[in-house]
C-alpha cells in the first residue's frame, strides 16, 4: 500500500465511545448480524408488523396498512399541511375535511363499504 494511503489512514481521528457508539469489539471475527441486533437493541419492540408485512399479503395493500398505520397516506390534510392547496373536503361523503381519522372511522361511505364487505365472504384482496 502506498505510504501516502497508510498516512492518511493513520491520521483518522478515532475516539473513545460511550453509549452512543457502536464498536466492533475485540473478537477475531465480526458478524453483521451482531452488529445489526446490536444497532437496534435500543429500538421500541413493533408489535403490529406480523399483521402487516406477511409473504401471503398483496404488498400493495401492506404498504396502504403501513402508511395509514405512520400518517403517511397523502390525504388532503396531508396536502395541505405541505402547502398544496387541495379542497379539504371528503371525497366520498362531501361532509367534512379528508383526514386519516374520517377516512377509516367517521365516513359514512366508507363505513358502509367496510360493512359491505365483511357481509361477502368471497372477496379475496
């Protein structure tokens, strides 16, 4: 190796860590997976990810449950919240302001879509 590279590889500053730093530790061999259980230890735990991401899903459909599950559906409220200027108002009942809330739990059109379909046993999403 050229000794200009070994030079500037040598001048890297490294630190003493604390809590805040991730080391490889003094084992002759390291393990990605360590090091990935290791960087999310501190992570609150997901429970609801089994009900979502499942490999007989549609993933069309995991993604719109994880999206509106992290306020990530782009309602109008969303929108407007962005500084694009869409008509707030729902869609589908014409009664209020689009938000995630009244999408899945105060629309009247889509309560009785959800109603309707829990009534038919032969749908298959």
């Amino acid at each position: 190796m050229p000794l200009a590279v070994v030079n500037a590889i040598i001048a890297i500053p490294i630190y003493d860590c604390l809590a805040t730093c991730l080391t490889w530790g003094n084992s002759g061999e390291g393990l990605f997976g360590q090091f990935v259980r290791k960087f999310y230890e501190d992570f609150p735990q997901c429970t609801w990810h089994n009900m979502i991401w499942h490999k007989h899903y549609v993933m069309k459909f995991s993604i719109f449950a994880w999206l509106s599950l992290v306020v990530g559906l782009k309602t109008a409220g969303a929108l407007l919240k962005m500084n694009i200027h869409v008509d707030p108002t729902c869609y589908l009942c014409h009664a209020t302001n689009e938000s995630i809330p009244h999408f899945f739990f105060e629309c009247n059109y889509s309560s009785l879509l959800s109603n309707l379909l829990s009534v038919s046993n032969y749908i298959l999403l």
